[in-house]
C-alpha cells in the first residue's frame, strides 16, 4: 500500500474513518490528529507524537492488568516534564456490564 492523497478525496473517506466512532465509545471524548512523521519520535515499531501546547496530556486511564502503579506513572510523567495536574485513574471491568469504569479504590 503506498501514499494516500490527502488532497485527493472526493468522497470523505479519511473524514468518515478519523471523524466515526462506535456509538459505545462515545464518553470516551477523544481526538484524532494526523500529525507529520517528520515531527514524530520512534521507539521501536512504534511513532508518538510528543505533547505541547496544541495537544495537552490531561488524563491518563491504567487498564486493569497495568504491571505499572500509579505512582510508577506519576513517577514517570514528572521525569519527562509533564505537568503535576496530569490525572492517572486505574480502570477495571464494571461488575455485570460489558465496559470499565474508573476503580474508586485508587481515586
């Protein structure tokens, strides 16, 4: 697969693909950016993005089997620059629905 055109779309398909979300993810309130590779920063098979003023880190959500602790994160977070208000929440799967939530014990 090569290059895609991002000028050259005349049926929206790179705006449906970034801009649709399955209605059951709804709350999750995130945004999708393309960003330049130029401007990313590899670490191993992967490309991030790093966080400034056009795109601030607020939260940051630990799935259940996390071998990391919170602390571990804050830890983390502060060795890289990021601000203190960061929040760090520990989700786990809500007891008789087929979704997480936040695990109170950590707040």
């Amino acid at each position: 697969m090569g290059l895609i055109n991002l000028n050259n779309d005349p049926y929206g398909i790179l705006d449906k693909l970034l801009h649709t979300k399955f209605v059951d993810w709804e709350h999750e309130k995130e945004m999708r950016m393309i960003v330049a590779k130029s401007e990313c920063e590899k670490r191993g098979n992967f490309w991030f993005n790093k966080f400034d003023d056009s795109m601030i880190l607020k939260e940051v959500y630990l799935g259940e089997k996390c071998p990391k602790s919170i602390t571990d994160y804050r830890q983390l977070l502060k060795a890289e620059g990021y601000s203190p208000n960061v929040q760090i929440m520990q989700a786990r799967p809500a007891f008789g629905k087929y979704e997480y939530e936040i695990d109170k014990r950590f707040l």
